[in-house]
C-alpha cells in the first residue's frame, strides 16, 4: 500500500505582515521559527505541517471574505482557559460549542480568517 498524501505546509496571506505575527505569536503562541525569508514568516509548530505567513502575491482587497470555504484548525488542550487568555486581544466570532469532533471555537486573526480552536482533550 502506497504512503497517503501527508499536509507539508500553510500559507495565509496577510496585508499587514507584522500586526499577523504578534496575533499568531502572541494570541496563537506560535513560536517564529529562528529563519525566514524577508517578505514571510515561518512559525516552528513542532509537528505537522509548517506554518508561515507572507506579505500577498494577490489583491487581498479584491476578495469580499479571505479564505471563504477553507478551514484551518488548530488543535488546544484547554479551550476554556486559551479563550479567557487571549480576551481582548483576538475577534471571537463563534464560543466553545460541542461538535462531532468535539468542542470548538473560532476567532478571527487581523486580517478577517477564521481560525477553529479545536479542544483536544475533549475528543
């Protein structure tokens, strides 16, 4: 049997590249990784896929919602006390809700993407 597709790497454009990093350094406590090239920023996940923000290749302005039909999950071992520490500083668009895939939130990052915090100690 064949080794299945495995996911390598995300990339979200973002219009303003420093006000991203501090939201996914500070909000999604992504460390940036020790390198990256001038227009991005790559974040050290420690498993899976990399994860790296850019400067946009595309007119972000021309699209009316960013990342429409696209779901990015990030996996959170404490939902309750991840959403009480980022209060204020992150969009809550949806609160923790249970789901087949058990409880989830999402939070919009600067630039409007929804991010679905999904608890993983309640799977």
């Amino acid at each position: 049997m064949a080794t299945p597709t495995q996911l390598g790497f995300v990339s979200l454009q973002v219009s303003d590249l420093d006000a991203s990093r501090q939201f996914y350094t500070d909000v999604m406590q992504f460390e940036p990784a020790p390198q990256s090239p001038p227009d991005a920023c790559v974040f050290a996940t420690g498993s899976g896929a990399i994860f790296t923000i850019r400067k946009p290749l595309v007119d972000l302005n021309a699209s009316p919602k960013l990342g429409w039909g696209v779901g990015l999950w990030f996996a959170i071992t404490e939902l309750d006390a991840f959403l009480a520490r980022i209060e204020g500083k992150a969009t809550v668009v949806r609160g923790i809700q249970p789901t087949p895939f058990g409880n989830t939130a999402i939070l919009a990052d600067p630039d409007g993407y929804w991010l679905t915090l999904q608890e993983t100690n309640a799977l």
